[in-house]
C-alpha cells in the first residue's frame, strides 16, 4: 500500500520494486513457464499500474538473467535451470575461496561478525519443532554473508553478492526443504575451519557448498517445477 503524503519519485520507486518483486516470484516458482511471452500492457493492467514500472521490471529481470528480450521487441521467460545453479555455485566457490583466502592471511581477524551470524543459526535450531526452515535458510545465508565482508574486499564481496542474491530468493520462496541440523552442522564445521585456520579449509567449503548446498536449491527448483531442467 503507498501513502498519498509519498512524495511521487519515492511512490514510483515503491511501485517498481513491487513490480518487479512480483514477476520474479512468479518466475522462480514456475507461475510464469520457460518460454512463454510477458507483455507489458498486459502485465500493467494486470497490475493496475502504468507501463513505466513493468519496463524497468522487465529490465532488471533481464540483467538477472531470468527474462531475454528478443530483437523483435518481445520479452521471453527464461527462468533458472541446473546448468545455471552448477554455473552460479562455480563461480559463488571461487569468490568464497579468495575471501577465505584473505582471512587466512591476515595476522589479526575479528571473527565476531561471523560467530554471531553461526550463533543466530543456532538459536532457530534450538526452537526445535518451533524452527523454521526458510528461516534457517535465511540466517545461514547470513553466515556467508558475515564471512564474506570480513574480508574486507568490496569488490569480491559485490560480486558473490550478485550471484548469490537469486539462490538466496529460491530460498526464501521455496525454502521448505531445509533440515534444520544439517544447516548449523554444516555451517559450524565451515565456520570452525576458518576461525581455526585449518590447511583442508578449501575441501571444508567445497563439501559445504558443492556437495551439500547445492544440492538444496536444485531440489528446490525440482520440487516446485521452476524449470524443465
């Protein structure tokens, strides 16, 4: 709902964020089908809002890889597939690698930040028949979060973070498969060799990611039919 005493430019803004946070729900969850054509007069009645909104929606959808616009004009469902999880989660690993990489090297590290994230994972987890999956999703996606900004480089950190945002919405939409003590045990033991320093610390985050975290959000997008694979 946006307030009338909004001023109009924040008003805009509000509505296209709610645009665009709609049709990517309804990509991510299959509403909307691989292939299929959205339309922009379409979507804004749908909507009951102007076409400016649904363009830059569009657009950014575009940039996330969810949506092609075609040379005819036309705007085509794309969607995410197991090919663009495996690429996303190779590229996520060699970000995660580097940053990691940084902590090991630096002589004084404050792992607070990072403790305190493993710490919040673990207080839903203690809720026991109370716990919530999505939200162990959530608060273990904060983890790596905490462990990439201690690294201090931006630059990394911006990068991980875009690729990482469109598994962190799957999660957020679907994130009913999570158990909950593989999401702490499994964070604990990365969160250990870190602060540890451990020489397998590479193997630790490989198995963590590749092997188990993976396979949560490929599951995700089988169980819930977001793609034909």
């Amino acid at each position: 709902i946006i307030m009338s005493s909004l001023s109009a430019p924040l008003q805009r803004s509000l509505v296209a964020k709610d645009v665009l946070s709609t049709l990517r729900y309804e990509i991510l969850t299959g509403e909307l089908k691989e292939g299929e054509y959205l339309r922009e007069v379409a979507i804004s009645k749908r909507m009951d809002v102007s076409r400016g909104p649904v363009r830059r929606a569009l657009q950014q959808l575009e940039a996330e890889g969810l949506v092609a616009c075609e040379e005819n004009g036309r705007t085509r469902v794309i969607g995410i597939s197991d090919k663009d999880i495996d690429d996303i989660y190779e590229l996520r690993l060699i970000l995660e690698k580097k940053a990691i990489s940084i902590l090991q090297n630096k002589d004084i590290m404050d792992y607070a930040p990072i403790l305190d994230s493993l710490n919040q994972l673990k207080l839903e987890r203690d809720k026991g028949e109370e716990c919530a999956p999505v939200k162990m999703a959530a608060l273990g996606y904060d983890v790596h979060v905490a462990i990439m900004k201690c690294s201090g480089n931006k630059a990394i950190f911006n990068a991980w973070k875009s690729l990482s945002s469109i598994l962190q919405l799957i999660m957020e939409i679907n994130g009913n498969y999570v158990d909950e003590e593989w999401a702490f045990n499994s964070h604990k033991t990365l969160v250990d060799a870190i602060v540890q320093k451990r020489p397998d610390l590479e193997q630790v985050i490989e198995q963590h990611m590749l092997e188990d975290s993976k396979n949560i959000y490929l599951n995700e997008l089988q169980v819930n039919g977001a793609h034909d694979g």
